[in-house]
C-alpha cells in the first residue's frame, strides 16, 4: 500500500486512538498521542510485561494492545464488541488495519466485556480495563470474573467522581448526564475502587491520579499476591497504597490542595 493509498484507507474511518502507522502518517484519532503516551507510561512502565500474556478490553483501535507488544509481551489479545461492531465507530476495521500496518502479531477477540469469562476465554497475566469501568451499568459481576482471569495484575483507568468524601463511593449518572453520554453509568471515587477490589480477592491495590487530568480521572494496578514480581522495584513511586491510613491521609490532603 502506497502512502497516498494508506492515507485515504485511513480517512475512511473514524478514529479515537492516534497511532503513527508509518513516519509522518497517523490515525486522527480524538485521543492525542501525547495523551496516549502518557497514559501508557503511566499505566504500563511500572509493569514488566516481557514474555507475559496480556488481555485489553475495550481495545477500540489498539493503541494499548500495540504498546504492550511493543514492551515486550509474548502474547496481546486485543477485545472488543461494542465499538468494534458499531456502525458509527468501525472499531473491528480500524484496528485490523492498524495491524496489518504496523505488522504486531496481537489477536482479536470480538466478545462483550459481560460475556468475558476464565473457562471460555482462559487466563492472562496482564489484563487492560482502560476508560471501560464507568460504561458498565453493572460494574461488578463482570469485575469478579476478570478477576478470575487476571493471574498477575489487573490495570483500570476510569472517570472519577466524590474523591472529597474519606469513604467508599459511587456516583450514579442516570441518562446521559454526564458528557451527554447515556453509556456513561458510574463515577468511582479513589477509596471505592481500592475496597471493592480488596473485597473481590486482589492482594494489593495501588492507585494513582492520571498523569494529565489529576484525580478526574485514576489509574488502579490490583494485584493478585502482596509481592507481585510483575512490578518493576520502583516503578510504583507516587502511587497510593490506601490499605495504610497515612496513604489515606496523603490522598485526602491532595485532594483538598494541601
């Protein structure tokens, strides 16, 4: 494919991620690429990913299932079902391009992140819940049986919402209240998460603000043993560990600005 043939492949579709698929071409995608880099260091450079499987819902375009390839991951499943058959987003297509250009050997698996289970769909060192959580009306079945599946560690980053209050909390935004969005259910605050996937059999819970939007948005690394070999030694630095109270105490005052 030529680059004025690639060009137009990739104006044929809409875009969320932006991916450089050749030097000086990439998706226009609403999410930058500087936010994308951002966040996948964030999320994935505390994380030693080499030679571990790795489970992404809610792929969308790939720009995560391509990163964790690129850091090393032997095996990248890529899933997705709401945005990849959509007829206003052409996920499915999106991403097979992407690959096809970008020659990463990640897999597709087309299936509702309601539907994901450990008998069907097996287990994954590494699983990928990115800006996921807060579309799920009902957040935690599907929750317990990703735990299920996750050997190592599960990665979430989510819309936030009532990080002032010092106990667990869920805002629930009936219709499309927030963003105008009627897919957008749920904003969790900091301490919910960290007690919800305590409760739900995680070992060690660690969550940090988001690297450009502060506590708008969160990242959580919820692992599955107390010392998960998977964390690189010092790559959780400015993280929270909310199962100690002056963690507790540090996030509170962050979040009040002092």
């Amino acid at each position: 494919m030529t680059d004025p043939e690639l060009r137009a492949a990739i104006a044929a579709f809409p875009w969320f991620h932006t991916i450089e698929l050749r030097p000086g071409i990439a998706t226009p995608g609403a999410k930058s690429a500087a936010v994308i880099a951002a966040e996948a260091e964030a999320l994935l450079g505390p994380l030693d990913l080499s030679g571990r499987s790795v489970l992404d819902i809610g792929a969308w375009n790939g720009a995560f299932s391509f990163e964790a390839k690129r850091r090393g991951a032997a095996r990248v499943v890529a899933s997705d079902s709401y945005t990849w058959r959509h007829p206003d987003y052409r996920g499915r297509e999106t991403i097979e391009l992407a690959r096809r250009e970008l020659g990463l050997a990640i897999e597709l698996l087309d299936e509702d992140v309601m539907r994901l289970n450990r008998k069907e769909h097996g287990a994954h060192d590494v699983i990928l819940l990115l800006g996921v959580f807060y579309h799920l009306i009902n957040p935690i079945a599907p929750l317990m049986r990703i735990r299920a599946m996750a050997s190592e560690v599960l990665v979430i980053e989510t819309h936030l919402d009532a990080a002032e209050l010092d106990r667990p909390a869920m805002i629930f935004y009936p219709g499309a209240t927030l963003a105008n969005d009627p897919t957008n259910w749920w904003g969790p605050n900091p301490l919910l998460l960290h007690e919800l996937l305590r409760e739900i059999g995680f070992a060690r819970v660690l969550y940090r603000d988001h690297p450009l939007y502060g506590r708008r948005r969160g990242m959580v690394h919820a692992f599955r043993t107390e010392a998960p070999a998977i964390a690189r030694p010092g790559g959780h630095q400015g993280w929270y560990d909310l199962a100690r109270p002056e963690e507790r105490a540090r996030l509170a005052a962050a979040a009040k600005g002092t």
